[in-house]
C-alpha cells in the first residue's frame, strides 16, 4: 500500500501543488535542452533525419508529445518569455502547440508572423482552456484550424489514417480517382480512396519498378528480382562517365532502399527513406568515382551534413 494513504488530505494536496511546480521548472528545462540539441542540430550526428525522429526514438516520446514539445522549444527561440509563463502554468504545450499549427497555416499563404505577434497572442491565451485558444489563435491570425493529420496502426497492422484536404486537393484525388478507372475496375471493382491511393502511387513509382499483384504471385519471380529486373549491376553506366545518369541514380535508390547514414559512434543506421539523394562515398574533389561501390543512398538531411564535414563548414549557432 501506498505510504501517501497515510498522509492528511492537507499535506496530500500541498505536497502535489509542490511537485507541479518542480514539474513546471523540469519542463522548462527540458524545453531549453530540446531547443539547443535543436540548434547544434546533434540528432543528426546520432544517425536520426529529424529532431521529431530523434525525440521519439532517444527520448521515448510518443509522436505528440514529441511535437508539442519541439513546438514549445523552437517557439522560445522567437519568444523567451514563454518559459516563464510555462514556469508560472500561465501556458501549456497544447497551447503552445496550437498556435504553432496556426502560424504554419497562416505562413503557408506567403505572410509571416512577427515575434511580436506571437507575443501578444501568447499573453490572450493565458490560462485559458483549450477551445477557447483555439478560438482566440484562429481569430486573430484569421485561419481555419484543420483538425491534425493522425496515424494509427490497428491491431491487424493496418493503418488508419485521418487526413484534411482542402477542396483543391480533393479536386485533384477525384481527378485521378476518374483516370484511374479503368485500373480500378481491373481491381475487382474496387473505387474505395485507399485502392486510388494504391493505384496512384502504384503508377507514380514508375510501373517497371512497382510490384504488382501479379509478380509478387508469381513463384519463379521474387520481390527483389521484381524490383532490380531492369537496373541490375552489370546494367549500370560505367564509373568513368563525366556525370552521374538517372540510370545509376535508379539502381543505388533501389540498392540500398533507405539512408545509409551512421552514428560514428554507435553505429546505428539511420534508415530514412524520406527524400533520398545519390551521394559519393569518396567525393568527386576528391577522385571519387560514379562506380556503384562508392555510392550511397543518403536522407537530404544526412547528405547536408555530409557535405558540411567534408568542407570543414561548421554550423553556425544563432543565438536567442
């Protein structure tokens, strides 16, 4: 049993009251270690694409409780006072994380939202609840709050996604929707928006490298012959030509499939596949060749880095 039992209703209440406000001091704190990783961009070093990645995997977070925070951390470089008012429970991250999601709306149209601004509407929102932040940030940065993108795998691994379109982009789904008719028919009559989805991304990865139904049924065919059937290494352009061809670009994607990027010190791998580059092992400046054995897929992220280190470039810190 809890020793907390034995302790008066007085004392229980004062001792939480104190732990809150150790919370509160904690989370700052937290906060202003997030920020300055952030900065020193240091998740890259350890093999992680992006700082989010970096917090759910290093530090355990969930996905939003990692955004709520990296919200708040990034928010105080344009507006130090919010650690205080997070301090005092003036302010929570699902504040914090609303009005960050506004102004990522609001910017999204071309207009900047000055410190200045942040800073008033921070002090509006003090200590209300959360439907009436989310009235006050949509009023005054005048924007339609949409509802957060959420991912969730359910029990037979699928995957239950809840999007927002905006009508252009649903125009432009249910234009491909009609296009892909005829393939959508050949799919046992199926129009649902996951089989368009399927469809199109099917047609958008290019046909030669997308594996059909068909291939992955067939006994004699695996996945990986499916794949590299028309970039096979003896296909490959030789290492002396004077630029690299979408031809070897295609069989290095498809080679190594994900950010071949590792911690120095752990050796963890980052495995992005989130925008790939082609990068040189050895660098061009540095006789490097085209051949396959001295290309690496790498996330744009880890290339940047890369690049950095070779030209002995190190990243400036913007101070607060």
């Amino acid at each position: 049993m809890s020793g907390l039992s034995l302790v008066s209703n007085q004392d229980l209440e004062s001792s939480l009251k104190s732990l809150v406000r150790k919370e509160r001091m904690l989370l700052h704190l937290i906060l202003e270690h997030i920020r300055e990783i952030d900065a020193r961009k240091i998740y890259l070093e350890r093999a992680h694409s992006s700082m989010f990645h970096y917090m759910m995997s290093e530090l355990g977070y969930s996905s939003s409780a990692a955004m709520r925070r990296l919200d708040a951390a990034r928010m105080l470089n344009a507006v130090p006072s919010l650690a205080d008012k997070i301090q005092q429970g003036d302010v929570n991250l699902t504040q914090v994380g609303e009005l960050s999601r506004a102004i990522k709306e609001k910017e999204k149209s071309g207009f900047k939202v000055s410190d200045e601004a942040k800073i008033q509407i921070l002090d509006q929102i003090s200590g209300l609840n959360s439907e009436e932040t989310q009235k006050v940030v949509a009023l005054s940065l005048d924007v339609d709050l949409r509802e957060p993108e959420k991912v969730r795998v359910q029990k037979d691994d699928s995957v239950h996604l809840s999007i927002t379109l905006t009508r252009e982009q649903y125009n432009l789904l249910t234009s491909c929707k009609d296009k892909a008719a005829h393939s959508l028919q050949l799919a046992d009559g199926d129009y649902s928006w996951a089989k368009v989805i399927e469809v199109v991304a099917g047609q958008y990865l290019d046909s030669k490298l997308f594996i059909s139904k068909t291939v992955k049924s067939s006994p004699n065919v695996t996945d990986g012959d499916a794949i590299h059937k028309d970039v096979n290494s003896s296909d490959v352009i030789k290492s002396d030509n004077k630029s690299l061809t979408l031809k070897t670009r295609r069989y290095i994607l498809n080679r190594d499939k994900c950010c071949q990027y590792k911690d120095k010190h752990t050796g963890r791998q980052c495995r992005s596949t989130y925008g790939l580059q082609v990068d040189h092992i050895v660098p061009r400046w540095s006789g490097g060749t085209h051949a396959p054995a001295n290309l690496q897929a790498l996330c744009g992220a880890h290339n940047s880095l890369k690049y950095r280190e070779e030209a002995g470039i190190k990243l400036r810190r913007v101070s607060r």
